[in-house]
C-alpha cells in the first residue's frame, strides 16, 4: 500500500468512529497529480447528497505540462465510489449521532487509487488537551524506563 497524501491532523480534530474504504472516479490529470505527491485534503471533507458520496474541498495541484491547465479545475468536486449498504449506514450514523465524515488517506491498491474515510465526532479543547497530555506521559514514561 503506498500513500500518497494523508490528513496527518483528523485524529487530532476528531474521534475517529468507523474506517470506510472507498473508489474514486477521477481524471487522467488528477491520477497523474496524486501519483507525484500533489495532493491535499488536509481541509477537506465528504458530503452525501442524492444518494452519491462526494469529496469536497480537496486539493490536487495541475502539473505544468498540461497544455488545457487552464480549463482544469484543481477543487472540483469527486465522486466516491461506496455500495449502497455503505451508504446508507453512512447516511443513518450522520443523522443519528450527528458524526461528520472526513477523509484520511489516499492511496495505491493493486493499481486503483483508493480514499480511506473516516466516521468521527469532533473533538473539543478539552479533549485535545487530553491527549497532549496522555502522549507527553507516555514519552516520559518510555523516557524514565528507558534509563534504568
């Protein structure tokens, strides 16, 4: 599995609930784009709407040897690629709990750009604290074994 972009701060702006992975139905451009390491969905997020899954706010840069770079639009909306199950539990959590969706990573499967989504709940300031807190106690505690 080769990674191609991942969104290195959701864990730490949510509590992941559920891992999904999905297809995603792009253009020759964007393949090339996400191959050389162009990719962002740091902000990005995924949106449900008639029945279709779709990533919103993502970034892939064009590369400049594309001669209609200009007519490319580098935001466009994406379709995800999830059976209808998947979809419709998706759909039941989001209005149930109310849980966002957000993706994780991109990657290289047997050849096919997959997405890694992820269902989360927000975190708030206190829980973020939390787990600066935890994190910097479990390296002092490697720290403090370490030396004896």
């Amino acid at each position: 599995m080769n990674i191609l972009c991942s969104n290195k701060k959701a864990t730490f702006r949510y509590a992941i609930i559920k891992k999904i992975e999905a297809g995603l139905i792009l253009e020759g451009w964007e393949v090339k784009s996400l191959r050389a390491g162009h990719g962002q969905i740091s902000e990005s997020y995924v949106s449900i709407k008639n029945n279709h899954a779709f990533l919103i706010n993502s970034n892939l840069k064009v590369l400049p040897n594309f001669s209609d770079g200009d007519n490319l639009d580098p935001t466009r909306l994406r379709q995800l690629l999830l059976n209808k199950n998947e979809l419709n539990q998706i759909k039941n959590e989001i209005k149930l709990n109310n849980y966002t969706i957000i993706p994780l990573k991109i990657y290289v499967k047997k050849s096919y750009l997959k997405i890694e989504i992820a269902i989360a709940k927000g975190k708030n300031i206190r829980d973020k604290r939390l787990d600066i807190k935890t994190r910097e106690w479990e390296r002092n505690k490697k720290r403090i074994l370490k030396k004896q």
